[in-house]
C-alpha cells in the first residue's frame, strides 16, 4: 500500500482545510477584536501560534460581516525578519503587508510615497479609516521585534497612536509575555506594551486532541482502533505537535503492514517518536532556569514557577497534585541531571532536603528509610551487596542481627507503596531498584 502520510510537523499550517481545533481561542480572539482591543498570545515553541495566526488571516475563518473585508482588513506581519531593521524598514513591512491586503479585497487607498516613512503608513490607514474599515496587524514571532535595539519608546508610542487615530488593533505572538521579552525598561515603559489582553495559547483539550486523528486519517485507507489513539494520547500528550509526530508513524507502521493491536506491537512506535520529539525537547530543557528543571523534575515548587512550566505546556494541574503533560517528556526530564537530584524510574532523590517524591508526591520515610533507599538508587537497575546496604544506613559498626535489612527492606516497601514491587530481592545477594517484572 502505498499513500501521503497525513500526519506532518514541519512548519506552520498554510491550507484552511488541514487546521484543526482552537475554535474557543478564535472566537475569544475575535470578541476582543469587535471591540477594538488588541491582544497578545503567548505560547511555547511549537504549539501553533503561526498557524493560527495564517488560519485568523482568512476571511472565512471570520463569519461575523463587521470581522471580514473590506470591513476589517487582517495585514500579518513575520518580525523573523525584522529583529535588526531600522524604524524605516519595519514601517515598510507594515505599509507592504496593508496594501497587499487592501488591494486583495480591491480597496484602493490611493497612492503611496516613500514606503519606509511613518507618515506614508498613517495616510494609507487614514485612507482605509475614510473608507469605513479598520486593520488588525498581526505581528508573529513579536519577540523579535520588541528586543530590537534600533526601535525606541517613540517608535513603539507612535504604534500605540495609531490603534487611537484609526481604530487599530495588534495582534502579537510569542513565547513570553510582553513584559519579558525585552529588558529595555524604557521600551517597555512605553503606552504600545499597556494596551494588549493577554491569551495563552496552550495543549489541545483531550476531544480536539482525539479528533485530529479521525480528521486526518480522512480520505485514507487507513484508521486508528480505540485503543492505539488512546495509547499515543497517552504516549504524548495533547500537545499538537507531538500528536502529529506520533500520528505519521502510526500511520507509517500500518501502512507498511504492521497490526499495532497489542500493547507490545503498539510499543514499538515509542523509539522513533521519541526519537523525532527529543530534539524539541531538548530545546524546551535548555531554555529553562535550574530552579525551573528543579521544580520540572520534582513536580513541586513555588506556585509562580509551577504557573510558568504549566504555560509552557511542560505540566498541568491533575486531582490535587502536577502531572506531566505526557509520558515522553516524563521519560527525557528522568534521563537528564539535576543537580541535587537523583532520578530513577518514577522516582525523585533529593538528597539535600532528604526527599523522595514518586508521580509528585512526596513519600514519608524515616532517616535510615531514605540512606537505604538512596544506596539502591543510586544503582538502579543493579544488585547492591547486602554488605554495601548495611554501611550505607549504619556504617562500618557490626551488629550481630542478621535479620535488620531483611526488616528495614520490608519497611521501606511498604514506605513506598504503590511502588514496593521495584525493590527486588536477589536471594543471598542483596537488591536491586528496578521495574518490576511483567505480572509481578
């Protein structure tokens, strides 16, 4: 068999047809904008923002009469390209992008001199503004733009006078809020950075996530079963990224003949998706503070951090406690140093707090519990001496009761439930902290 893969990742999403989802966030987006107030999404990498900002940009994304053309002209505006540009050249791209629009919906405004003047983009929107419509500017990957050091406080002041004079409304996107994507107090002291609504744009809900694969395999002869779209929600989570790198080697894998009807058949996808999502991953690690891949690792931490790691996608609110937003990033925060922290399995080793925390939540366990219990991890997946286990908690003292780990071990499993089946015992050797065996 032989077939396009539906499923891609590459790049924003160009074609109307193939967006999905976000319905809440438009229609929040465009009440805002039917009121004249402009508005700043913020998202992590990968979430979506670029192809919702392509997807507000067509008209029949927009039912409402005094939302379309030439009503309401929609002008986007990629900042990439900006980051160094002189006030000139940024006015340039914000003329071009209007009358591009403009002459697309057979508006005319007339002619235009020298482009890369400010006063040649306030004649062009006051000849809109006669004409009885309005702009939104949507500026994507806004960062860029805030952090160039060849725009002042007046140029960004003379930006905010223009949604006054004309009725104007901007639309930003980035991966930070507006007060943190410049350090430049001067900057942000100006009135442009006072007028937006600020909107996260976050995971997909769990029904939108379901139906992007029923909306993709559309037209193919292929089909997800109930139990393989449950399983690669579960693998990665609601995040439309990773749903579309699970989803195109699902795909591939029953293309190519395989059943993935069992859980072990349906395993053998976990490695090249992992693969394909580490190095997004990777970014998202390295671009958090050590207090930040602290709290990650932990699930636990001061409650404006915790708000941050959730607007990042990284973890959400569950029943009382964090939980991470899928198994993959679960998976890679286990494999990676923290320092302070030893990580095995579904634990967490704070060895300065004397802590021990399992899914978030923190485990009671008594001081010789926890030096135990540290010893074994620190070895994970490894048999430890009885003898190594005896130091570790008393020293070097000998004491002639055969009997103490046997009793401590037995302790520390029930310390640890639901998880005493990973302390293995290796008879007449000593024991492991290891994933218990299947059916164990």
């Amino acid at each position: 068999m032989s077939m396009d893969n539906p499923f891609f990742h590459r790049g924003a999403i160009r074609r109307a047809e193939e967006f999905h989802g976000r319905q809440a966030e438009i229609n929040q987006i465009l009440g805002l904008f039917r009121n004249g107030q402009s508005v700043s999404i913020i998202g992590p990498r990968r979430i979506g923002k670029s192809s919702l900002l392509l997807h507000l940009c067509r008209s029949s994304t927009r039912s409402d009469p005094d939302l379309v053309p030439p009503t309401m002209l929609f002008a986007l505006v990629d900042c990439q390209e900006l980051g160094g540009s002189p006030p000139e050249e940024v006015y340039e791209a914000l003329l071009t992008s209007i009358l591009d629009t403009a002459d697309e919906f057979g508006l005319d405004v007339g002619e235009v001199e020298r482009p890369g003047t400010y006063r040649s983009l306030d004649r062009a929107l006051h000849a809109i503004y006669q004409a009885g419509g309005s702009v939104v500017v949507l500026l994507d990957e806004f960062e860029l733009l805030a952090a160039n050091e060849r725009l002042t406080p007046y140029f960004f002041a003379r930006l905010r006078g223009l949604t006054t004079k004309y009725g104007l409304a901007y639309l930003t996107a980035s991966q930070r809020p507006l007060f943190a994507i410049t350090a430049d107090e001067q900057i942000l002291s100006s009135p442009f950075f006072n007028i937006f609504v600020t909107l996260p744009l976050g995971l997909f809900t769990g029904e939108e996530a379901r139906q992007l694969f029923a909306r993709r395999l559309e037209g193919t002869e292929i089909s997800f079963s109930e139990h393989l779209s449950h399983y690669l929600l579960r693998l990665v989570g609601p995040h439309p990224f990773f749903l579309h790198i699970a989803g195109y080697h699902a795909f591939q894998a029953l293309a190519q003949g395989a059943s993935l009807s069992t859980p072990a058949e349906m395993a053998r996808l976990d490695a090249p998706i992992e693969i394909e999502a580490g190095s997004h991953l990777g970014y998202l690690w390295q671009n958090l503070t050590l207090e930040e891949q602290y709290c990650l690792a932990t699930l636990a931490g001061p409650v404006e951090t915790m708000r941050q790691l959730e607007q990042q996608c990284l973890i959400q609110d569950g029943t009382g406690s964090h939980q991470y937003t899928s198994v993959i990033l679960q998976r890679f925060v286990r494999r990676q140093q923290v320092e302070g922290l030893i990580q095995a399995g579904p634990f967490v080793i704070d060895q300065q707090r004397h802590q021990v925390r399992a899914d978030g939540k923190e485990m009671n366990l008594t001081t010789s519990q926890f030096d135990l219990f540290v010893r074994l991890s620190q070895q994970a997946g490894q048999v430890v001496l009885g003898e190594e286990l005896e130091i570790a908690v008393w020293g070097d003292a000998l004491v002639d009761d055969p009997d103490r780990l046997k009793t401590l071990i037995k302790r520390l499993r029930r310390a640890i439930e639901p998880y005493s089946n990973w302390i293995v015992s290796e008879r007449g050797v000593g024991y492991a902290l290891r994933p218990p065996e299947p059916g164990s």
